[in-house]
C-alpha cells in the first residue's frame, strides 16, 4: 500500500483511528477524500458568486488536511498499520485523542459500542452539513476539530446542498438507513444525541445558528 498521495496519506490518518477503537470499525470509503471535494467547491463556486465567502472557507478546511500531511509522518509497521510519528504542534498532535474524546462521550451518552458510535457520529454530521447552505456548511466546519472536521466534510458535494427534502423525518431517515444490519432502536434519540455533541462543543452562537437554518421540524432535535 503506498501512501505516496496528499489525499491518500490524510486517509491513512483517520484510518489510524482504528488503533483507538476495538473491533472491526467500518470507515465509510475513505480512500475517496478525493471524491471531487475541491472542483465541487470551485464548480460552486463558479455558478453562485453569492457562496464565495463560504467556498473558500470550506477551500480553507479541506486545506488544512492536507497540512496535517506535511507535518505528520506517515509510516508502515511490518503489519501494515498506519501511526503518525510526533510534530510538536499541539493541535496535530492531540487530534486522535481529541476525536476519541469525542466517541467516548457518545458512547457513554447512549451505550453505543465505538464502531457503532463513530458511524452514528459520521452519518449525522453528514445529514446535518447537506442540511445546510455552503456557508453555513462551512461557518460549522469552522468550529469542529481536526479530525472531527475531515469526517465531516468527507465525500462532500457542495452542489447538491442544501438537500431536498429536508425535513425532520428525511434526516432521521437517512441516518437510520446506514443501521440495517443492527437497525437503530430509537433513531430519533441517537441524532438528538449527536446533537447534544455538538452543543457541548461548539460555541453556543454557533449551535444556535445551526438550529436556526433548519426546518421547523428538525429544530425539534435541538430542544
């Protein structure tokens, strides 16, 4: 396997993740960072003028994975497991503990195993940026760690935002159909729980702002 990439090597380091979580994690294709983010952004870009400002914000985020590339080493272990040697940059550093941070809060909040936690984490933070306008997609990347924020904007398509529909059902919907083979029990308190997430780690303007771009029905997650 040959790390050789950008988008290839910043794969590599969420799949380290795996080194802090038990089991078979499932990570949701991240060979495909590459998944035509960038172009996406620039094609919007482009087409709506209005978006710049976001656009580049997203361009910013996305940018910033790359950096974790230039300074983060990524190696191979006999056993073809990915680390990332040390980089005195704190931020970098911290990442992994960061985002384990994160899924041990979710796990505790619903008893969820981490696998089961980490694709709740990644399929809600999805529904909850195609919910939004590029902008606001992007004013919340803003506030996200580094990790959390690359799980985020993975396989974004900044042309097909805001989704339609994209009522309270439509997400729960979406998140729920990701559970088949071990179906969510209550779907509803699952996001709601991911939500709270977010409340506990965001400032609380930002929340709000969030809350307020959604339909009538979705802001009932946030209550």
């Amino acid at each position: 396997m040959h790390f050789g990439a950008p988008w290839a090597r910043t794969a590599c380091h969420l799949q380290c993740l795996a080194l802090l979580v038990p089991g078979n994690l499932e990570f949701p294709d991240l060979g495909n960072l590459s998944n035509h983010p960038v172009g996406s952004v620039e094609r919007k870009e482009k087409q709506i003028p209005s978006t710049r400002a976001g656009t580049l914000s997203a361009l910013t985020a996305i940018n910033a994975l790359r950096a974790i590339t230039t300074h983060h080493e990524v190696q191979r272990y006999s056993s073809d497991r990915c680390f990332m040697s040390t980089t005195g940059i704190a931020t970098l550093d911290h990442a992994p503990q960061v985002f384990a941070e994160w899924l041990n809060e979710l796990c505790d909040d619903l008893g969820f195993s981490k696998p089961r936690a980490y694709m709740l984490l990644h399929e809600t933070l999805h529904a909850i940026r195609d919910f939004l306008t590029v902008d606001e997609a992007a004013d919340l990347a803003a506030q996200l760690p580094v990790l959390v924020r690359g799980v985020y904007f993975e396989g974004w398509n900044p042309s097909k935002t805001p989704a339609k529909p994209r009522n309270k059902s439509d997400l729960i919907e979406r998140v729920a159909s990701r559970f088949q083979r071990d179906p969510l029990e209550e779907p509803d308190r699952a996001v709601a729980a991911v939500i709270d997430l977010l409340r506990r780690h965001v400032s609380w303007g930002e929340f709000e702002q969030v809350k307020h771009a959604m339909r009538k029905s979705v802001q009932e997650l946030w209550e």
